[in-house]
C-alpha cells in the first residue's frame, strides 16, 4: 500500500469522514468494477432528488396511526454502509440509495422522514417501538422472518475481499486459520461463525472472527493487514474497493445473491402492505431504477416488492 493511502485509511478510521471513503457498496455481479464504471456515484454523496415524488392518498391512507401519528417516518438505519446508507462529507447527514428510497416513500406517506443512525444488529429489535421501519440492506432470512416482516426491495450477494494481490495467499476454499473481517449481526457473520466451528471440528486452525459494528472498521482492518480477508454484501464490496484506490480487490466471484428488504414490525400487515404499494408504484414509475442508477447500482434492481417472499434468489 502506497504511504498516502496508509496516511489516509488512518485519519479516516478516527473520523465521520471515513464512512464516505471507506464505506461500502457497489452492485451485483461485477460490483467493484460496477461501482466505479457505471457512473461517478463511487464518490457521491449528493442524493437522487425526489422532490418529485408526492403525497399518494391513497397509499397513505393504508398506514395505521401508529406510524402517522407524529407526521413522521422513523426509520432505523445503519449509516456505515455506502453507498446503500452512510453519511455525507458534515459527519451527520444520511446519503445513499436506501436513504433517497425512504426519502421517496416518506413523501409518498406526506411523512417527514427521520433516518435515526443505529448500529446494525440492535434496528430488528427496536422495529414497532424506536423505529416505524428498518431500511438497512437487511437480507431476508428465515431466522430474521421470525423476528419482523419484510417487504423486498433489492438484491445483493456475498464478496471476499482481500489486500490487492492477496499477498496472504487467501483461498475462500479453506478458511481455516485466517483472520476474517464481518460486520456484527450481518449474514456474512453467521457464514464464517459456522466455517470457524467446522475448521475446529476437523482439528485444523481455527479461524479468528474480528468482528465490528461499523462497516468501516471491518474494511480498515483488512486496508491496514489486521485482518487477512473481510466478507461483506457485494454493493457494500464493490464501494470499498473503489474507495480505496489500489489496496483491496474482490476475491473470486459474488456468492449467494438474495434479497434485501425494509423490516417491519411483526404482524404489522397495514404497514408491510403500505410500504409493498409504495415500493411497487416507485418501481414501474421510474424512480426506483433512477435512484439505483444515480448511485451505480441498478444491477441490483428488481421489479416486484414483495411481503415476506419465498423466492429469495
């Protein structure tokens, strides 16, 4: 690594400003090489505007005063997570294609939206108390399901990524006796958690987990050699590596495309089908694949919100 990428990572593991650098997120199959070829949103931090979108009465009427009440929409998010939600250059302000969806949504609602930054692993718990809904890359899983609702939005898979060249030889086909980077409470966490118990079953070495809360530390840990591979959502890989110039690279190809989705509470059906509609209208009028295009990461689209789907590919 070349010593002003090193200064770099450095000051921005310490400071707001790393989110943008650092954060994570580009597209589906190729993501790093779409993140930084399909546009220039690899390092933008002006949202998509969706001033145009406006108040659907109808599609607001469907929502039950818990969540009009206050005239806003809270939404929990985890804003380490570029390009999908982090924060801008002031430290403080949500940006990403998920913050610009739930802008859309809100104004759909005539809902002032709220994005309320939290860390990943405690939005699902606090769904229907804290937060009205959970925007945060959530990938649909069975154990997940049994928690809230979802209502599917996008689609994502899984990317290895390693220091450019790979110079510690990582081979996703043995992870035994590596250090491996994750977010706490993501899918990818789980994944090596299982591969970390099976390697110290068969008596090989075991894996070290370093698990982070942000995103950013998880990308800085493998930028700065504490860690030898960090495993995260292809969008989120495919930003990280554009952000850091020539220090990282996926390995292989992405893995395990699934859906992601906005959480909602349990059983809360007026909500979940508020939010389908919503979702759905911003989809076949346009805006959904403007916003995706806006940040590079259209590869991800699909064309059908759905509640608490089946079909996860």
């Amino acid at each position: 690594m070349a010593f002003n990428n090193l200064r770099k990572l450095a000051v921005f593991a310490l400071s707001a400003a790393m989110i943008v650098s650092l954060g994570a997120c580009g597209t589906s199959e190729k993501s790093d090489s779409a993140a930084s070829s399909d546009s220039e949103s690899s390092s933008n931090t002006t949202g998509y505007d969706v001033s145009g979108v406006t108040k659907d009465d109808d599609i607001a009427a469907m929502l039950p005063e818990s969540v009009t009440k206050d005239g806003k929409l809270t939404i929990g998010m985890d804003t380490s997570y570029a390009p999908a939600e982090f924060l801008a250059e002031d430290g403080k302000t949500p940006v990403g294609f998920d913050v610009d969806i739930a802008k859309a949504l809100a104004n759909m609602f005539g809902l002032e939206v709220v994005p309320q930054t939290s860390n990943f692993d405690s939005i699902i718990p606090s769904i229907g108390t804290k937060y009205d809904i959970g925007i945060s890359s959530f990938t649909i899983t069975p154990e997940r399901m049994e928690a809230v609702d979802f209502v599917s939005m996008f689609k994502a898979g899984s990317t290895w990524v390693v220091k450019k060249g790979n110079p510690n030889k990582v081979a996703t086909s043995d992870l035994c006796g590596l250090k491996i980077a994750v977010q706490t409470g993501t899918t990818q966490e789980e994944e090596v958690n299982a591969a970390a118990k099976q390697c110290k079953a068969d008596g090989k070495s075991e894996v070290q987990i370093l698990s982070n809360k942000l995103q950013t530390d998880v990308t800085t840990n493998v930028a700065t050699g504490k860690a030898d591979v960090f495993y995260a959502d292809s969008p989120v890989a495919g930003y990280a590596i554009a952000q850091t110039e020539d220090t990282l690279e996926a390995l292989g190809e992405d893995v395990g495309v699934t859906k992601e989705a906005v959480a909602i509470k349990k059983g809360d059906s007026d909500t979940a089908k508020a939010v389908r509609t919503a979702l759905q209208k911003l989809m076949d009028d346009g805006m959904y694949m403007k916003i995706l295009k806006h940040w590079g990461v259209e590869n991800g689209a699909i064309d059908k919100a759905e509640i608490n789907p089946t079909d996860l590919g």
